[in-house]
C-alpha cells in the first residue's frame, strides 16, 4: 500500500529585529548570518553540536602547511539553475573582502586563492594558520555569473542608504530560496528542489516576521499565531513553559556582551570633556569596570539568565578561562580613581546602544547609565534599532561612538577570532581589528595574536591566549558583562535543534 504524502506544513517565526537586506557580506550579525545560511551556503558548515563537516566542499587537505586545497562537490546548482564552480569560490573570496564587507576577517587579505580547476580550489597562505577554515559556515559562496549580471559585485555595506540588487534579492545553493523579501518587514522562503542534500526537515513553506514588542511576539506564540519565537524576554519563559501547547528551549550562549570605549581619538567625541580623551587613562576604564554591578544586571534585568564574564571568550571555549575574575563593584573605589585621573567632579557621556538586537540590551545600558551616574560620570544611554546601531558605530560608519555595548560570538568558537577582531591595533586605513571599534591598541597583544594563530601545540597556544587575555584584563581593553543564556519559545509541534551561537537553521526543523 502506498504511503500517504507528507502533509504540507509551514514555519512562521519572529525575531525580534528586522532582516533589512540579503548580501550575505554586509553585517557580520548572528541573526542575519543564520537566517541567510538557509539560502546560501560555505565550504564547509556545522552540525548541531558545532562540529564541522563539508558543505559545498565534500573534502579538503592540507598539501603543506601553507597551502590548503578544497575538492568541490559537483553537481550543485545555484537556484537559478546556474552551476556552482571553482569560479565562483574565487569570485566570492575577492567579494568578501572588498569595499564595504563587513566580514573580511573570514579571509585573510594575504591569502590567495586560486582555481586548479572547475571542481578544485587552492588557498595559499603566507604562514601556517590550522583554523583557516573554523569560520567559513558564514562565509557564504556567491553566483559570479548572477551577481555580476545583476551589477551588484560591490557590497552594499551596513551604512549605505541605497541598495543593490543583492541585498534584495537573493540566489544560493542552500536548502531554502527566497521567493519574496519586503526589507524590515516579511521574508517569505520555500524549499529549494534541487538542493544538493538530503533534507531532513518537512517544510514546505517558511514565513519571517520582525516582532519588536516584546509582549506582541509571546502573545502570537501563546495564540498559535506564531510556531517559534526568539528571544523569549527572560520575565516570560516561566508564562511560555506553563502555557498548554508551548515550551521555552533554554541553554547556554557562546555569545558575550561588553561594553567598549573610544580609546583612540584624541578628544571624547559624544561627551562633556573637551581637548582630551579620559578612555585614554586605564584609572578611567577601571572606574567605569569598578562602577557596575554585574550581579544586580545578573538577577534584575536578566532575571538570572546570564553568566557574569570576566573574560571576552565564554569559558565553554578557553579552557584556562577560570583563572580570570572580573574586577570588583566598588563604586568608592571608582570615585577615588576618578580623582587620581583628574575627574573628581566626573564628567558627562552618551552610552550607545542597541534596541532589539541582544537580550535585554537598552534596558543593561540604562542600568549601566545609572550605575555610572552615581560616580560621577554622567550617563545618557542613546538606544537604537540595530540597522541605524551598526552603520553607525561599525566601520563603515566611521566608528561613530565614545561609549558602547556590543556582543561578539567568535565565529571560529577560538580565542584568536577574538583577539584579532576586538583587540589588535586598526589604523585609519582599516586595517588591524575590524571590530574594533574603541581602537584599543597594544602591540604585545598583536604580537600575541599572531603567534597564536600558526602555534599548532595546544599547551603553548593556551598559554599564549592566556597572557593575551591578562594583558586585555589589566588594561580594562574592555568591561565583559555576560554571556546571555539562549531562550527560544516554541509550539509543541516544533522539534528544532538550539545550537549554542543562536543560529536558526530551518534545515533541523520538522513540525509535527
């Protein structure tokens, strides 16, 4: 007897920012990477326990220490119907670190690459970096053909006010294609038929909301509006658990959330004091780091989802991480270096921020505002939605920020990935750390980053990172706050797969 069809069955969800455009290189983002790693795809991509395994490359091998060599799969077609190739590894490698990408760090500016031949791919390094390629399920491969038919080889970047066509619609190999995209608003997706893999998931039809509010969005999940939401706001995942129909999928984070200060310009751009720069003094960093009460972040705001971060890493990736402890609230202690700084009567500061991107983010920034405010240090918080956020205080904004809270999930899951972004010196050509955007600089802590990306023994390697991160410590490079716990809320009809860094791939879904 035949079986019976599979029964049609549609994804609804929300999150609770905006999907404002489709090229894959322009916002090094977590929500709008995944969400874009459903149509498109890397070399290489995870599994649900972050392991890595091939993806449109079916195997690699390293023919020195310098010189990887990626043997494509064959047969895969771009949605358009258009043959994935060789040429278009070597088009997506100039692409992804050209004028306004915003993820060039996934390929270094010195690496070559070249095609052997359609279905083979050479990468040739100055020095031996064995993670090349723990962060290339994010660099997502392009069409040649279509994009540059399209006119859209330059990337529109995250401060561009006009849009190319690549960033509104979209042509990948992914197991999901784009069949309408209305930017901030509604993302429609579909199966893609000819997807190279076997899908495992039974969706025929995926539809994406923005939800900014947060009681609108656990509302349309509690109805049956909505079949998966995220975040959960962390005062509704006991009302999401106890609702018939509905359940809350909580877990760790990899992601940390910190706060940042312009340590590079000579005068405080968005602040009272004038002629000079008081993020120059550690004594002022200190303050502000001294100021803060994590653990009243910890159990008013986040209501105990989150895990107060010494470090810029979560300790689930450094292994030597519990050797590091925050510096201590003591907000007498920060009044008296303000004093020893020159600031006994403290000085104004906009904090920046955003509304809808991490956990709870303008309502941290307002506590950390009062915090600061009752040592002396002024504080207005300037909260915005992501999109405006980013193309402002990233590069391609001009790094337009004294005082900021951003979260950094390492894409590698490696410490280097973070010391190479967040820490190493950037100067005004935009070389140096990319996201860097208070301009700390310390030249021991690049040299450290360069050594730890060729060293090979784990032991030394460590204890390379080690002495980075203590240098970041007694510096205050930054103020870690938290690493925010994941809560996803879901129908019972959901089976997905909660990855630690945040991506939803619809790929793991079925819905019963």
């Amino acid at each position: 007897m035949a079986s019976a069809p599979a029964r049609a069955e549609t994804l609804k969800y929300a999150y609770q920012g905006p999907l404002n455009q489709l090229d894959p290189y322009s916002l090094n983002e977590t929500f709008t990477l995944a969400t874009l790693s459903n149509v498109y795809e890397g070399l290489v991509r995870r599994n649900e326990r972050l392991e890595i395994e091939p993806a449109l490359a079916e195997r690699w091998e390293l023919i020195s220490p310098t010189h990887w060599r990626f043997h494509l799969r064959k047969g895969v077609k771009f949605h358009n119907g258009n043959d994935f190739t060789a040429d278009d590894v070597v088009f997506s490698a100039e692409r992804v670190r050209a004028k306004g990408s915003d993820l060039a760090t996934r390929l270094g500016p010195t690496v070559r690459v070249e095609a052997v031949d359609a279905h083979t791919v050479d990468f040739l390094l100055d020095a031996p970096n064995p993670i090349l390629h723990s962060e290339w399920e994010t660099w997502l491969i392009m069409d040649r053909e279509w994009t540059e038919a399209n006119n859209a080889v330059a990337v529109t970047s995250a401060s561009d006010t006009v849009a190319n066509h690549a960033a509104l619609a979209a042509n990948g190999t992914g197991p999901f294609r784009i069949v309408s995209h209305e930017p901030g608003v509604r993302t429609v997706f579909e199966p893609h038929s000819g997807w190279w893999d076997v899908a495992l998931h039974n969706l025929t039809r995926v539809e994406f909301t923005p939800v900014a509010s947060d009681a609108t969005r656990v509302a349309a999940l509690l109805s049956g509006e909505l079949d998966m939401i995220f975040p959960v706001p962390v005062q509704d995942v006991k009302r999401v658990e106890e609702t018939d129909g509905t359940r809350a999928l909580i877990g760790p984070e990899l992601r940390t959330i910190y706060i940042g200060m312009d340590q590079r310009r000579a005068e405080l751009g968005h602040a009272s004091v004038k002629g000079k720069n008081p993020f120059k003094d550690v004594r002022v960093r200190k303050a502000v780091y001294q100021a803060i009460d994590i653990e009243a972040i910890r159990s008013k705001i986040m209501r105990g989802m989150s895990t107060p971060a010494a470090l810029l890493i979560s300790p689930y990736l450094f292994s030597r991480a519990g050797e590091f402890e925050r510096w201590p609230h003591d907000p007498a202690a920060a009044r008296a270096l303000l004093a020893e700084a020159g600031y006994p009567e403290g000085f104004e500061l906009v904090m920046d921020c955003s509304n809808d991107r991490y956990v709870n983010d303008e309502a941290i920034c307002q506590a950390v505002a009062q915090m600061l405010t009752k040592v002396g240090i002024r504080t207005r918080v300037n909260a915005e939605p992501k999109a405006k956020y980013f193309g402002r205080v990233l590069a391609s904004g001009g790094f337009d920020t004294s005082f900021f809270m951003l979260g950094w999930t390492p894409g590698s899951f490696d410490s280097w990935n973070v010391l190479a972004n967040l820490a190493t010196c950037r100067d005004d050509a935009g070389k140096g750390g990319a996201f860097n955007v208070g301009g700390y600089c310390n030249e021991t802590v690049d040299a450290l980053a360069t050594q730890i990306l060729s060293e090979n023994d784990k032991a030394t390697r460590d204890e390379l990172i080690a002495k980075a991160f203590r240098i970041l410590h007694e510096d205050v490079a930054y103020i870690p706050l938290h690493q925010q716990g994941l809560a996803w809320g879901v129908t019972d009809r959901l089976s997905v797969a909660q990855r630690a860094d945040d991506q939803f791939l619809f790929r793991f879904v079925t819905k019963n």
